[in-house]
C-alpha cells in the first residue's frame, strides 16, 4: 500500500478504534488492522484465525467490498 494509505489505516485504527479489513498480497491471508508502528511502517493485525501477525506498508492492501 502508498504511504497515504498507510496512514489512513492507522489515523483509523488509532484515533477511531476501527479495525480494517487488510489483505497480505503474498500469502492472500486476511487481517483486521489493531495497531501501527510508523518507523517500520508495519500494521498490527488479527487474522480471521485468531492469531496476531505483522505485515508491512508494502505487503499488504485495504480490502475493499465494492
């Protein structure tokens, strides 16, 4: 994902305590976005199975449903 995108996922997941949907563009594993380390530029995620995982700015993508 862009940088802009980045960090709309974290304003939202920090500031609002909404939990994106994100999907890990090489395993194809989807996660729900619960926290963001900006120096690394990873995202903090629950994946459907229950288990906690860390995925990089650049591995991962917002699910969208449209």
């Amino acid at each position: 994902m862009e940088t802009k995108q980045f960090e709309h996922v974290c304003n939202w997941t920090e500031r609002r305590e909404e939990h994106i949907p994100l999907r890990n563009l090489k395993s194809g594993r989807i996660g729900y976005s619960f926290g963001c380390t900006y120096e690394g530029e990873t995202i903090q995620v629950r994946l459907e199975n229950g288990e906690l995982d860390s995925w990089e700015r650049k591995e991962c993508t917002e699910v969208t449903t449209h």
